[in-house]
C-alpha cells in the first residue's frame, strides 16, 4: 500500500537526514571528539568527588551516635533464638 497525499501523515518532508550521512569527516570532528572525551574525563571525577564531600556530613549525621560508620556497619540486635 503507498502513501497518497490524502493518507500521509502532514509532517515536514527533509532532504537533511540523508545528506548528513554523506558529510565528509573532517580534522574539525576529530578535533571535537577529542575534546569532548577530554571534557567529559576532566569534569566527571571533580563532581561525583563534589557530590560525595557535600552529602558526607548529611549521611554522617543520620547514623546514631557511637556507629563505626557506613563502611562499618554495626551487627543487628537479634535476641537470641
């Protein structure tokens, strides 16, 4: 069955998406790759680093008092059986 301007759907016909795949790949590209690879190693360990020393003292706080920390938990009080 093919599509007659009566049945087709009325959105915006493009050439674009099949000229894009025949771009050459140029210096500018590698160079953009590189630098987003770059900036994603760059800025990625400074923020989860940000993010674990601003929500360290909310996850020290909610521990009880006298708790070894998170790396150390405590053994459950389970009433022998």
């Amino acid at each position: 069955m093919t599509a007659t301007p009566e049945t087709a759907s009325s959105g915006i016909r493009s050439l674009i998406p099949a000229r894009i795949d025949r771009l050459p790949w140029s210096r500018f590209h590698t160079r953009m790759v590189v630098a987003l690879g770059v900036a994603r190693l760059l800025l990625t360990w400074p923020l989860v680093a940000l993010c674990v020393a601003v929500a360290w003292p909310l996850v020290r706080s909610a521990l009880p008092p006298g708790h070894p920390g998170p790396r150390h938990p405590s053994e459950p009080d389970i009433p022998p059986a």
